[in-house]
C-alpha cells in the first residue's frame, strides 16, 4: 500500500471516529506477529464486518502508513502528537511511541508494532494478543502454529469481541 492511499485511509479514519468514542475499549495490539504481515489488516477486516458498534471504523496501521504520518508534521498535528524529540529523529522509538499512543487514544485502531507494547502499557483500553511471546501482559496468547494462518484474524477478532462485550459491561 502506498503512503498516499495510507494517508488517505489515515484521513478517513480520523473523519470517522469522534474522541468520546475513544474512551471504550477499542484498540486491539498484536504482538510477535512479523510472520504474519496482513494479519492486522485482516483483523481490521473481520472487526469492520462483526463489530456492530464499530460501524466500520477499524483500520490497521502498516509500517509504510506509520512512517508516512511520522514524516509529515501536519499529520501528526491531526492526532495531537508532537513531532519526535530532534536528538531522536523521525525513525526512533521515541517517535513511533509517541505516534502510536495518539493512535491508541483516537480509537478502533488495529497496530502490529514492536513498540506498540510499551506506547500502551499505561493505558486501560487496549486488547494485547500475543502470538507466542511468554514475556509481557497480554490479554491473549496464541501459538499460530496451531491454527491455519486463515483463522487467526477470526480466532482474534471474535475473542476481541467478546472482551469486549464483557469489559463494557462492567
């Protein structure tokens, strides 16, 4: 996916979820899943086709779309973050930290990072589904060798799901 159609998809999510919105639980982390790279997208998929009060409003963030919003000041204006510390640069951990925690906050987000991690771990409203990784806290972990690739965005998306259902309950 180019940086152009990732940008536009970037702009129509933001058009699409408001703030408050942002304030449920509505933000799913995979984590260890680099030998799976449409697999936030496809969770994003499953989640706009199942999550009734999503409305649609998921979007995964691919590296190329996160690196596009990083490189241009005016993006990150829209999200409220402020550009990586200059000692750091664009590409840092500092600065992708700070992109995806904006990210987080806006909502129905879907992020396949290895610092999305720790650019939520303050934060309540975050799902973390790890696909083997022992170290951390993670709501869910899977060993995907134990299902065909195929299955694991439903197998993720729908126990998302039902978190969800009980979580707001609460």
């Amino acid at each position: 996916m180019s940086p152009q159609v990732s940008l536009s998809a970037f702009h129509h999510w933001l058009l699409e979820v408001r703030a408050p919105e942002a304030s449920e639980p509505h933000v799913l982390i995979i984590g260890d899943a680099d030998a799976y790279p449409t697999l936030a997208q496809d969770i994003a998929h499953h989640l706009n086709q199942y999550d009734d009060l999503g409305s649609g409003k998921w979007l995964s963030f691919s590296a190329p779309m996160l690196d596009a919003i990083l490189a241009d000041p005016c993006q990150l204006a829209l999200l409220h973050v402020q550009p990586p510390c200059e000692k750091c640069g664009i590409a840092s951990a500092c600065g992708k930290k700070k992109l995806l925690t904006g990210i987080a906050r806006h909502g129905y987000a879907v992020l396949d990072s290895i610092h999305a991690f720790a650019a939520t771990k303050d934060m309540e409203n975050v799902f973390r589904v790890s696909l083997g990784n022992p170290k951390g806290e993670w709501h869910v972990r899977l060993s995907p060798t134990l299902f065909p690739a195929s299955c694991l965005a439903p197998i993720i998306g729908d126990i998302y799901l039902e978190w969800l259902e009980c979580h707001c309950e609460e």
